[in-house]
C-alpha cells in the first residue's frame, strides 16, 4: 500500500492563459510550477491539496499576495527559484516556516508575526532583508546561507526573544555589530558563522548571547579573539581552519567547555590556563605548530581525547600526569613518534 502511495500523482491544472503542474507526493508535499497570475493563485484556493503539509513553489513569477493565498492550506512553505517584484508576508502569518531558495524578491513587505517559527533563505537576492526581518518575534530558528552579507547586524533580532538558533555559514561576512545598549538573543543556543570572512571576533559581543552552548567560528580568516569571552553554558566550541596564534584562555570564564577545537591554525605554544577547563573531554589541536608539550595541564577527569597530530612535537613533558588508561593522545604525524606512539 506505501508503495502505491508512492506512486507520484500528476496533474495539469490549465485555466485561462497559463498552465501550471501541481504533483503532490507521499510525503505530503506538494509541488507547484510556474505559477505566475494572481488568476492562478484564486484558484487554486478551491483547488484540494489533501493531507499536504507543504507546498513547494518552484519557477514561478510570484504576485504580492502568494503568501497569503497558501497560509490557510499549509504550515510550510518553499519558495525555489522563484521571482517577484512584491512580497507581502500578512499580519499574523498562519505559516510556521518559510524557506527560499535561489529567490529573488525585490520588496518584501513582513507584517507583524507570532507564528513563524522557521525562516530559511539560501543563495536568493532579496534588498534590505535584514530590516524585513525586524516583525518575526516568534521565530526559534533563523538560517541564512549563500547571501552575500559583508556587515551582519544582530540588532534586526533583538525582538526574537525565542531564538534559539542562528545559522549564518557561506555569507562572506567580514564583520559583526551589535549596538552597545541592546540586547539581542538571550535565549540563543547555537550560533553557526563558519565559512565566512571574519577576521577578528570580539569576545565581549559574543558574551552578550549568555544562553550559548555551540558557537561555531570555522573555516573563517579568524587571527585574533579580543576581550574575554564569558559564556557560561558553552560546551562546544569550534575555531578550526582559522588563523589564531595564541587565545588568552585566562581571562575566560567557560567552564562547561567539553569540547574545544582549533585544528588547522597558526598555534606555536600551548595556551596557558587549559586547566581552568574542568569539564573538557576533547582538545583538537592538529595541523599546527606546537614545537613541544607539556601533558600537566591536562589533569581534567574527563577528558577523553587529545589530538595533537601533525604538529612539530620534538619533546613531550610530564607524561606520567595523564591517566592514560582513560585518555587518548594522538600524536601522529610528529618528529617525537620516531620513538614514540599514539598513548591511547
Ligand atoms: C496579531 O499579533 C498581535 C501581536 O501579538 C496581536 O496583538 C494581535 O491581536 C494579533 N491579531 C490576530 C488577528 O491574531
Ligand atoms: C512591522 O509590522 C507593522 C504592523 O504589523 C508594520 O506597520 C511595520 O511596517 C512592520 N515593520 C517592518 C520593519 O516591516
Ligand atoms: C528560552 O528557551 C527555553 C528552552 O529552550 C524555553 O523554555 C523558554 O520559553 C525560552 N524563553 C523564551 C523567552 O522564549
Ligand atoms: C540605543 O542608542 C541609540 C542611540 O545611541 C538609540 O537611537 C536607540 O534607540 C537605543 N536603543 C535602545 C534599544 O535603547
Ligand atoms: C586528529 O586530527 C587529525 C587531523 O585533523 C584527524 O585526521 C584525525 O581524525 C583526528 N583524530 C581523532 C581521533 O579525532
Ligand atoms: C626521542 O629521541 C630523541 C633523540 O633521538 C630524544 O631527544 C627525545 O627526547 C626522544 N623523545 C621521547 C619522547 O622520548
């Protein structure tokens, strides 16, 4: 029987001018094609999508009040390659997530919202979108990818007290603002910005967003972090594929840290206070240039992993400080494994 659900239904709806293809598949999805008249768009109110949870518009010239013409029928709506001059996102959305892809909408008009709890926008040309953002107080998650933003402001969020999520990877964003006397995304758990342009990052803005437990900083051209970064919910921290000579871990105050990575930086000496991290269990530190190490510091009960391949280790101190039994050292690609191995 699953099977025959999984029989693709296709059909043609044709009225006045235009032709349209709706086919609606077993995962309550239903697709639409070049839709491009407001006729089009009235009719289809009649038209029955059955169980659909969603629609998906692909390759169409959108008239202003799409939005509003699929709110009562769906809870999601895509948006794929599609254009519009004028977009209309009406007061109270019934909609609870959004996604456009490859989209461009020259004005979107984004009336007051309690509802929409997902946006995503990926490779799309919209002007001023992150003002049009400013009226979704609901959203949980907010997923910008592929746009170009060379300023990313966190201001357009600050009435988004549920934000729980900001994914902001391949944005070529250079720099980030905050205005000094706001807040922005107290309840935020997870910050994605790798794959950007930052060059520095400053500590004192990121501990604004108290609530982080991932904070994601790859891939990035990243030299410096400034200030001390006080995030007292952090557990996962990743700054690989960056720049970073040294990080002043002493004036930190991180202490859920479980997991640090800073792989494929610019690393010489081990940082000092890595033993303020009490509760971390993994330390990525390959592809760098530490020359020597010194194993006292790492004394923390539950550390599990500690990756130091691919570095120019000649000499390692206080090997008798870890409990090897429970801790795994890798030191491949080193001068010291000459005479030495991975204590794992
Ligand atoms: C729309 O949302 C606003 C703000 O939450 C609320 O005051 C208003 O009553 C809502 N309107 C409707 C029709 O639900
Ligand atoms: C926010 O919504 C209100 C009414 O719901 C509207 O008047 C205003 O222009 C909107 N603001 C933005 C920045 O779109
Ligand atoms: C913050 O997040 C928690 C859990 O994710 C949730 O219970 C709480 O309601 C959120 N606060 C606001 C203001 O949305
Ligand atoms: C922050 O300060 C600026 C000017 O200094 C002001 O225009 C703005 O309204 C202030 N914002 C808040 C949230 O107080
Ligand atoms: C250690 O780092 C190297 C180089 O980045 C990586 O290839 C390897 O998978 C890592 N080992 C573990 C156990 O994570
Ligand atoms: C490895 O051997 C070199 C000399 O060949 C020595 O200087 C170095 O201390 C040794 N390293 C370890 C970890 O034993």
């Amino acid at each position: 029987m699953k099977l025959l659900l999984a029989l693709l239904l296709l059909l043609t709806v044709i009225k006045g001018s235009g032709s349209i293809k709706i086919a609606c598949d077993y995962d309550y999805t239903c697709t639409i094609e070049q839709l491009t008249t407001s006729q089009q768009l009235h009719d289809l109110a009649t038209y029955s999508f059955g169980d659909a949870g969603m629609i998906k518009l692909i390759d169409s010239r959108l008239p202003p009040e799409a939005i509003s013409s699929f709110q009562p029928i769906v809870n999601y709506l895509i948006l794929e390659r599609c254009r519009t001059d004028h977009l209309i996102l009406p007061p109270n959305c019934t909609l609870q997530s959004i996604s456009l892809i490859q989209t461009s909408i020259h004005r979107l008009e984004v009336f007051h919202n309690t509802q929409l709890y997902y946006l995503s926008v990926t490779n799309s040309e919209i002007s001023s979108l992150l003002p049009s953002l400013y009226n979704l107080t609901a959203l949980e998650t907010i997923r910008l990818w592929q746009m170009h933003i060379p300023v990313f402001s966190f201001d357009v969020l600050r009435n988004m007290e549920k934000l729980n999520v900001i994914e902001l990877s391949y944005n070529r964003i250079e720099q980030l603002q905050l205005a000094s006397n706001a807040t922005c995304c107290r309840n935020l758990s997870l910050l994605d910005l790798s794959f950007n342009r930052l060059s520095t990052i400053d500590c004192a803005l990121i501990s604004s967003m108290q609530a982080l437990t991932v904070l994601q900083l790859s891939s990035n051209v990243i030299q410096e972090l400034y200030g001390s970064l006080h995030l007292p919910h952090l557990t996962e921290l990743d700054l690989s594929n960056n720049r970073i000579k040294s990080i002043d871990l002493c004036r930190w105050q991180t202490g859920s840290l479980k997991g640090l990575n800073v792989v494929n930086n610019r690393i010489e000496h081990l940082f000092d206070c890595l033993g303020q991290l009490q509760n971390l269990m993994t330390f990525q530190i390959a592809d760098n240039a530490l020359t020597q190490l010194d194993l006292a510091p790492f004394t923390q009960s539950r550390l599990v992993l500690l990756n130091f391949s691919h570095n120019r280790i000649e000499v390692i101190r206080n090997r008798d400080s870890l409990e090897l039994e429970a801790v795994c050292v890798k030191l491949k690609g080193n001068p010291v494994v000459r005479n030495t191995t991975d204590l794992c």
